[in-house]
C-alpha cells in the first residue's frame, strides 16, 4: 500500500463486517478503496462507487473462508483471553467450560427456602431489629397476601410472570398494588443478601409493573384544630403528651415509643432523637416550641424512663378522637388516636407550619429527618383541607406554635 494511501486509510471510515476491521475511503482521483489487514495478508479493493466496495466484502469474506463472524478482540481484550487461557491450561478445560463453572456458582444458593419459610425469616428478624409495629403490620399483611398464594414455592422457582399477572389481578387500588410489589421486592432482596437467592440475578418481581397513582394531599389540622386537640386531652396525661409530641415536633409515632425523658433538654429547649431512635438511623435535634415545653412541665411527673406506654395510652386517646366533633369522614383506623385525624396528620401538618415560620427548607428537613426534595413537593405553600381552605403562611405558623 503506497505511503499516501496508508495515510488516506488511516482516517478513513471503519466498517465492521465477518468480525474484520474494513477501511472505507476516497481519494483524490474519486475512486474508493476498501482496505483490511487479516492475518498478516493485507486484502485491497478499488471501486468507483462507495457502495461498489462495500458490496465487495462478502465476496471476499468468502474468498477468505470466513462467511461466519470472526472474533476482534481489543488488546486488552486479548490480554484478558491469555491470561484466562495460561490459567486454565493445567485443569485441561476450556473458557466456555470456565465461564459455565463461574455461572453455575454465581446461582448457587447456601439454603433452599420456600417464600413463606423466607417470609417467617424475615419477619423474625425485623421484629428483633425493632421495626415500629405500623411498619411490622403492613409487612405482614401483605406478605401473608404472597404467602397464601405462592409460600409453597420454592425462591429459585418464582416466576414473574405468574407474580405479576397475579398481583395484577388483586382488588386492590394502584397504590395498594404498588405496596404489595414493593413488599415482595423488599423481602427477595433481603433474599439476596442472606444468599438464599442469586445476588448477581435479575429479580422475579421485575416482572410486576409499578402503577402510577395519583397524589393525594397530605391530612392537615389547622390551629383551631390544635386547640380543640389539646383542650380535649386535659385530664389525660399520657394523651396530652402524645397529642402536643405529634403536633408540635417532627417525631414519627413509631419514635415517640421509644422516647424517654433523658431525650428531653429543657435548659437548650431541643428533644434529641437518637440514631438508635431514629427511623433513617440518623440523630437529630427537634426545637421545643413554648407550647410544648409548657405541657411537658405539666406532665413530666418525676421525668424518669420511657415518656410512651403504648398499653397505657391507647384507650384514652381512642375516647379523645372520638370526642373531636370537628372530624369528619371515615377514619383510619391507626394504633394510636384510631378515630382521630388523617394519618401522619400531626407530623404531616408540624412539617408544613415549621417551614413557613422559618422559610428554611434544609433547616426544616434535618430536623424533620426528611429529604430537602420531600418538603419542597410536599409541604410548601400549602393549603388546610376545604372548607377552611386558608394557605399556611407565616402568620398562621405562629398561631400554630403560640407565639402569638
């Protein structure tokens, strides 16, 4: 090949055919050249037409003896196929041979579980870790919905197919077929990391569509509604300190069971959760606004252990909600105030006050143990339920913490 030629194929177009480079170029006479280089043999085509040459590549692919695809490996490629070769030389055995061993161990499971013997595991396990007994519930409810269903099949045998076309035909709402899908994938996960599944190995339940749900508002209390709360609750200790914990702090319910006095710093006007506390496993401070330290002082009695009871609590708080005139519609259902407010609606309603008083998302989101991402689609700028209907602003926020 002459010097300006090879310069020419140097930069010209690579076409990749029968597992051999092709270069494709023109040169300054307007005649095209194919050019490839196999085995040492260098292979030349000239042609007036770009597609004269490239339809001369099966001619000579077969000239070659080579109508089937011949491997090209990068050198690190090439490298890699040595070493494995060096490697298995003394075991006599082939890299196909190789890679079926490799697979074969990358499969084996340590126990063979059918789903509810690892649906029992795993619930077992979270019941000792200290899951909030609302999260240990919905666990439970759903994966016995799978147990039923498919716990006599082995893990290694589901099929997602069938999963899917099951849970599919549940009577259940999106949102509920979601939380079932998303229980499953919860529990062959965890699956995979006791080495009862696959690691390597798609899931089963990437079969199962996620449905898309349309987003309902977060249950709200307005200030007046925080009043009659709190009015209702005098009388009951351990009711009111619930009441004013759930309102007026970022603390979830299943952390408030875990709360003692020791987390409570009158002198710095915080409650501390503790990572062992916390649901996301993180510490954080939460402020004492003046109302809450105030029932506090009042029903701290000798501000010694756990602030919670849950037995102690729970028939009083059901007497409260079901007192609370103002609420109407059909009601959750929760362990706690099961008659009362919307779920989460203290949690949910502290987030969206706390950041309209301080008008700082970050701020609000550490002590909430929330994501920055959630307050801003979730609780900024926000409406009470109609018929109040009134946007949280700054000024309701004060009347919502008394500072007014």
């Amino acid at each position: 090949m002459h010097r300006w030629c090879m310069a020419k194929a140097s930069s010209a177009e690579i076409v990749k055919k029968g597992g051999i480079e092709w270069r494709v170029y023109e040169d300054a006479r307007k005649t095209w050249h194919l050019y490839a280089r196999v085995g040492g043999k260098q292979i030349q085509v000239n042609r007036k037409t770009k597609q004269a040459v490239l339809d001369a590549i099966p001619q000579k692919l077969m000239e070659l003896g080579n109508t089937e695809q011949r491997l090209v490996l990068s050198i690190s490629e090439a490298r890699d196929f040595q070493e494995a070769r060096k490697l298995l030389e003394p075991f006599k055995a082939s890299l196909a041979e190789a890679a079926r061993v490799y697979v074969a161990s990358m499969r084996k499971v340590d126990r063979e579980l059918t789903l509810k013997a690892a649906g029992d595991e795993f619930l077992a396990e979270k019941q000792a870790v200290g899951v909030s007994d609302d999260y240990d519930t919905t666990l439970g409810v759903y994966l016995r919905r799978w147990c039923n269903e498919f716990g006599h099949v082995n893990l290694t045998a589901l099929k997602g197919a069938e999963l899917a076309a099951w849970a599919m035909a549940q009577e259940l709402g999106p949102h509920s077929k979601n939380n079932l899908r998303n229980t499953l994938i919860t529990l062959l996960r965890w699956c995979q990391r006791k080495g009862l599944l696959p690691r390597d190995e798609p899931l089963p339940t990437d079969a199962i569509p996620r449905l898309k749900t349309r987003k309902e508002r977060n249950p709200l209390l307005s200030p007046e509604q925080l009043d009659a709360i709190l009015e209702a609750a005098k009388g009951h200790s351990q009711a009111r300190l619930f009441c004013a914990f759930t309102c007026l702090t970022s603390i979830r319910s299943g952390e408030l069971e875990r709360l003692t006095w020791t987390n409570v710093h009158f002198e710095s006007n915080v409650i501390e959760v503790g990572d062992a506390d916390a649901k996301t496993g993180a510490r954080r401070l939460t402020p004492m606004p003046a109302r809450l330290k105030e029932v506090l002082q009042q029903e701290r009695g000798e501000g010694k252990g756990p602030i919670f009871t849950l037995s102690h609590i729970q028939e009083p708080l059901t007497k409260i909600a079901k007192s609370m005139v103002w609420t109407d519609g059909p009601l959750t259902g929760r362990k706690v105030l099961p008659a009362g407010w919307g779920r989460n609606a203290g949690r949910h309603s502290w987030i969206s006050y706390r950041v309209a008083l301080t008008g700082d998302v970050p701020k609000t989101a550490l002590e909430a143990g929330n994501s920055p991402a959630k307050i801003f689609s979730n609780y900024l700028s926000v409406r009470l339920p109609e018929p109040d209907g009134r946007v949280i602003v700054k000024e309701l926020a004060e009347k919502w913490f008394g500072l007014h």
